[in-house]
C-alpha cells in the first residue's frame, strides 16, 4: 500500500493506515524499532499477533502518538 498523503504509515501486522496525530504502539524490543525494520501497530492486538514469530522474552507494547501533517 503506497503512501497516497491520507495517512502516516501502515500497520506492520494488518497492514491498517495510521493516520497523522494518532497513537500508535511500537515494540519495547530495541531490534524491532530499528530504522530497517521499523514496526508500526494500530492496536496492541496487532503489537500482540508479532510476539509468536519475534521470540522476545521480555516485552511490551509503548503507546506512540504520529507526527501532525
């Protein structure tokens, strides 16, 4: 889904848009918010369905507010 100016990014596991100026959750795993990978969630439900495949011991979801256009 390309970037048409609507929104800020895409949710990395619904591939949902994230909007400007709205919350959005990251990983607390330093490897997963690296600028290569890079992972956006709409909702902790999303940041939730990541965990099985990342194999993280310790981890959570940090609520992130998007930039304003």
């Amino acid at each position: 889904m390309a970037n048409d100016g609507n929104h800020w990014r895409v949710c990395s596991s619904c591939r949902k848009p994230i909007g400007y100026d709205q919350l959005y959750y990251t990983c607390s795993v330093s490897t997963c918010n690296r600028k290569r990978t890079a992972l956006f969630f709409c909702s902790v439900a999303c940041w939730d369905a990541h965990l099985p495949g990342a194999r993280h011991r310790d981890a959570w979801a940090e609520e992130q507010r998007s930039p304003k256009r």
